[in-house]
C-alpha cells in the first residue's frame, strides 16, 4: 500500500487581552519556523522601536478605508478606536500551499473568521485564547510596559474585561503562566492540531 499524505495549512488565531502575554508568546512562535506570522494592516501609529512591514503595516485612515472597499481584509474591526484588518489573499495562499499561518487579532476578528463563509477557513482555523492571570497583573503589566498613557491603559483595562469573558468560544484557552509555559503550551496544541486525522489529504 503507497499511500501519499498532504494537508492544508492551519490558520492558528491567537487573541488575548492586552498586556496577557501574548506579544511576548507570538514574538518567540515568530523566532521559530514553524509558520508564516500574517502581518496585519493598522491605522493606530507605530510604537517606538516598531518596524513597517514587519509589526504591522502602518496605513492612513484613507488607506485602510481604500483596501476595505477593495475586498482585501480577511477580516477587519476597530480596537479602541482604531482600525486592524488582515490581509486575506497570503493567508488563502498559503494555506493552500499546505504552509501553517499565525495571527495575533481580537475577539471581534476571531469571531469574524469563526464564521466566515468559506469552510475552507473554517476548517483552517485552530483559535487560541490566553487568559491572564487577573486585571490587577494586567493593569501592572500595562504600566511596566510604558507604551499607553493612564487613560489609554484604563481603556485597554475596560476591554480586557469584557474579553476575557470570551474564552469559551475558543476551541483552546492557555491559562497564561510564565513565557516558557505558555510556549510550551501552545507547542502542544500545534503538535496536536497537525496529527488531525480530519486534517490529512489522500492523494
Ligand atoms: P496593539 O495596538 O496593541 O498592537 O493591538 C491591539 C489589538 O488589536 C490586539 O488585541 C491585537 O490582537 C488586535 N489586532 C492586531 N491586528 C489585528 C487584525 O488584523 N485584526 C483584528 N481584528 N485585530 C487585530
């Protein structure tokens, strides 16, 4: 029996609270060569030490309202107040390419993809929440990290609130730890979502 196996590539979805850890866990997947980390479009201006193209592709309003219109978004929402939107035709690309994807989006977003209308994404999708230790840790986080003034940091404390109540609707919630935990974690969902029986293609 000469039995040739391929798959296509899973769309791995990670959401989670700002200051939840999940920069620091998608910077060190990012390291690794496992997928292709999706860079998403913003309207909100880059961060000190951010990178165009490479953190995030840094759009005008009439930029991001121009690519919107032209059906170039995944999926698209506004985050306190601004907007992010990923770009569609390289994930489908290489997901067809058998190649696995990483997008660090909202719960807005992840609720978007969870029912798109094409079941190929669907199938695609394997979503991952990190749920933080409490608001308290993540209000100290916030503050640590320096980058948001108070109100900013109360705004963010606001939705991380109302999206930690959100986990249910992952297939996956990491009870955020320490960065090698949390890493070890998710290694073991990827590992799992990769052996899928539903996920193999017989030539
Ligand atoms: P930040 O401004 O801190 O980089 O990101 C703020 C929030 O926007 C985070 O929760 C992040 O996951 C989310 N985000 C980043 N890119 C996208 C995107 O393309 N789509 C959606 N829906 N959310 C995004």
């Amino acid at each position: 029996m000469n039995k040739e196996f391929s798959r296509y590539g899973i769309l791995f979805v990670v959401s989670a609270p700002s200051g939840a850890g999940k920069s620091t866990l998608c910077d060190a997947l990012r390291q690794t060569r496992d997928f292709v980390y999706s860079v998403s479009c913003t309207t909100r201006p880059p961060r000190a030490g951010e990178i165009d193209g490479e953190d995030y592709h840094f759009l005008s309003e009439a930029e991001f309202a121009e690519r919107l219109t032209a059906g170039e978004f995944l999926e698209h929402a506004n985050v306190h107040g601004k907007f992010y939107g990923t770009l569609r035709d390289p994930i489908l690309k290489n997901l067809h390419d058998g190649v696995d994807v990483l997008i660090d989006i909202d719960t807005q977003g992840a609720a978007t993809i969870r029912g798109y209308d094409d079941v190929f994404v669907r199938q695609a999708l394997a979503d991952v929440f990190i749920l933080p230790p409490d608001l308290e840790e993540l209000r100290r986080r916030l503050t640590k990290r320096g980058t948001e003034t108070p109100a900013q940091i109360e705004v963010r404390l606001v939705t991380a609130a109302r999206e930690m109540e959100l986990w249910r609707d992952y297939r996956y919630t990491i009870i955020s730890k320490s960065i090698e935990e949390d890493l070890q974690k998710f290694r073991n969902i990827m590992g799992a979502e990769r052996y899928l029986s539903t996920r193999l293609v017989l030539a």
